[in-house]
C-alpha cells in the first residue's frame, strides 16, 4: 500500500496502514481496528484539525504530568500503533513510567508492544500489564494494572482507554488525563483532563507543551486553574454542532 | 463475548460481533473492520435510528429495483457479515441477481462469502467476482465485474462501497443505489438513491417495501419522481446539524 503524499487525505491513510500493520504484528485487538474507525469519523467531522479546546487540554495535561509525583502513562495496542516514538518522548520529558495495560491481554500482544518499543529506544523501560486485579471499583480484566505503575500513581495519562476503567480509575482516586476524539464518551466525561483530538496530532504537541513548562513552570498553575473539563467538552460538542454540514464547504473542510 | 439484551446498545454489540466473527471466517479484509468503526460513529451520531430521509429513499430504492430490466445486488464482506439473509430475500423479492464484488478479492474471501450464503439458501445462486476488468472509468481492483452481472445491469444496488467504483458505475451509465452512513461520502454524493442509514435496519424494510410495492404498483411512479438525492442528503446532514449535542439529551439518545 503506497500511500501518495499528494493525496488530500495523507495523514488519515498514513495512521490506517500504521494500525493495519500493528494488527498484522499481533499487537492489536480486532476491536481496536473497528475502534480505529470510529475515531477516524470523529477526526473526519473535527475536519482533521486540532481545535483551541484540545490545546487547552493539552496544556492543562502537561501541566498536571509535571506536577505529579508518580504519573504514568497507560499504553495499549492502539497508542503503540501511532505515537510509540512520542510516548517514548513524553517518559523522558516529564519524567513518567510507561505501563503496558491491554483490555484484552495476551502474551504475544504485550511482546508486539514491546518489541515496537525496542526499536524506538533499547533501553526504554515498560512496566508490564499486571496479572492481579489492583484497580477497585471495575472488574474482570479492567481491573488488572502492574503494582509497580498505575496502583501507586497519583496521575495517570490513560489514551484511547475503556469508559468502565477510566471510571474506575477517577473513583479510585487519581488524576486522570485521556486523549479521545468522542467527547460524548464514558471516558471524555469521567476523565479530568479530556484532550479531544487526534493522538498523532495531540502527543507530539503535548511532549513540546511539557518542554515549554519546564523552560517557564510559572505557567504551570494558571494553566490548571482555568482549565474546566466539562466546559471545555461543551466546546467540543459545539464544534460539532456548528461546523459546516453543507456539502460544498464540507468538500472544502475535508477533501 | 455474551451480550445482555438488556445492554442499551444491544443491536450495535451485536453487528461488532458478527463483524469480528466475519473477520475471522475469512470474509473480511482488515479494512473491512475499520470501516464498520466509521459506520458506528455515524451511526451513533444518528442516534441509531432510521429516520425519515431513509424511508423516503428505501420507497425509492424500491421502486427502481422494481422498474430494473436486469437488477444486481452487488455484496462484500462486511454486506455479507451484516444483512447476508436479507440479500437473499430481496434478490428473491425483486427478483435480481447477486455478484460477490471485492474489492480486495481473494479467493479465501468469495469462498467464506459463498459459504455463509449457502447457510442461509444451500440453492442462492452468486456470481462470483470477474477477474477481467469490465467497468470503465475506473482501474484496478475495482474495475473487475462478472461479464455476466453488473457490466449488463441497469441498476445496480452496491451497499457499502468503494467511492471511486460508486463513480465509475454512474459514469458507466448504471442507475446507482447504495446504503451509506455517511452523508458526505463519494459513495453517498454519486448515487442516484443513497439510503442513510445503518444496513442492519434498512435492509429487512427494504424487503417488506419492495413486497409492498408489488402489492400496490401504482405506487412506484410517485416515489421516484418524489425523491431527490441531493435533497435528501441534505436532510440527513442537516439532522446531524440540529440533533442534540449537549450531554444530559445525549444521555438520553444514546445510552
């Protein structure tokens, strides 16, 4: 699959083949290819652009990821799929632990995530997905998390993740930060800090914000005080409501 | 996976079900996965109903097939994986003929299509998928057709399909209907009927509409000359504008 740059739709086509190949790797659920679509429709009608209200969030999740004490960052099949290389950064940046935590867990999909890992930095660290439920309030296999990561955080960054374990997650007390282009979710809603954007798009945005805190980090506290999550959801369900819906300035936004 | 039927979206965990199992009986590439992802957002966009823009161009789909000299109803895998039965009935209904039309074909992939048809009608006759190009105006995969089906159909029902070949058909001079839940689509702006809706709905109502028809013919003249694709088109956009998008309705719509 040769994919032309020329084409109006690059970065989309450029993501599906990256989650496609992921698949074929064995680091994907089925479900995730099928979740893979669902958000494509969602970037289609955001028109495939990063809006004020995720920046926002952006900078309200870079500033809670530096004020934390013990943040990690929850990666699945899906996050490894496309921003490997970000998270990576990200780890370092703040700095964060990686925790691999699949809904669906085998052997083989940890070892797929792993090894997509490796070739980004050798030497990077992943705690892997626990096997014991440590996570209360959820059960069956959204419970599981490795005791070394999520148990003791106080913030976790948790991308493309299930509503019931978000929800469990802001129950049992932590900060939470999600990427996830339905603001009308289970985990949008649950969430703290909901950046409802294209992960490709908002994880290299977010490891830059992180860079420019540090640099000012008087910055860091205004950030989080004007930051209203359900406000800022609203904006993004209105974003919906008052795009173009008619069809030559859709050929315009899209094609 | 058991799905309570309680669970409020019970009808759209099925489809994801039987779309997973499609994929791994063979019948689906693993576009065909994402793609029902895109449907779903739409769908769920559309509060999963069929709404009155759709009944309007299923009474219009209808007549056309009736009014067909040589109907074909061109199916893929997700068609297959989602109404295979009601594709039977319709092609008996109208009656018109059934061609496996793949755009990523393999033979793996007619064979698993022909087998879940043969479960529901060990006698359904399918065309299977032309190795030779036989539609102009387009190239490739999609180009190919069963001398036999489309290339001497005047309307040709093709659900779910490719935009490039949707052009192609109506280029080719072919009365063009299709099932597409998004509004925007090429698919959707190039047919001649375009019935925005989810294809697990709109099929067994395209069934009883086309039996209603033959009942009382007198009908068909009117719901042709009524409809109008453009118009229609723009009702459905202008319903994903004027649905609800604050989260109390959408609580209510949705879950």
């Amino acid at each position: 699959m040769d994919i032309s740059k020329n084409h109006p739709r690059y970065a989309s086509l450029v993501s599906r083949k990256k989650i496609v190949d992921a698949f074929e790797s064995g680091m994907l659920a089925k479900a995730g290819l099928i979740a893979h679509g669902r958000g494509e429709t969602f970037d289609y009608l955001f028109c495939e652009k990063t809006h004020d209200f995720a920046i926002d969030a952006i900078r309200a999740a870079a500033s809670a990821l530096l004020l934390a004490k013990n943040p990690v960052i929850s990666v699945n099949g899906n996050v490894t799929a496309l921003v490997c290389d970000e998270v990576v950064a990200l780890s370092k940046e703040v700095p964060a632990t990686i925790e691999i935590n699949l809904f669906y867990w085998t052997r083989e999909r940890e070892d797929a995530i792993r090894l997509a890992f490796c070739g980004i930095d050798p030497k990077v660290k992943l705690l892997g997905n626990g096997t014991k439920p440590k996570i209360k309030g959820t059960c069956s296999n959204r419970a599981k998390a490795n005791s070394k990561g999520i148990p003791n955080a106080d913030v976790v960054l948790i991308p493309l993740e299930d509503g019931d374990r978000a929800n469990a997650l802001v129950n049992a007390g932590k900060k939470t930060i999600t990427v996830d282009l339905n603001p009308f979710s289970r985990t949008a809603i649950a969430s703290d800090i909901t950046i409802v954007d294209n992960i490709v798009r908002a994880f290299p945005l977010l490891v830059r914000e992180v860079a420019r805190l540090k640099e000012t980090p008087s910055l860091i506290p205004d950030a989080l005080v004007k930051f209203d999550n359900k406000a800022n959801l609203r904006k993004a369900a209105n974003y919906l409501k008052n795009r173009p819906y008619s069809f030559e300035e859709e050929l315009i936004c899209i094609r």
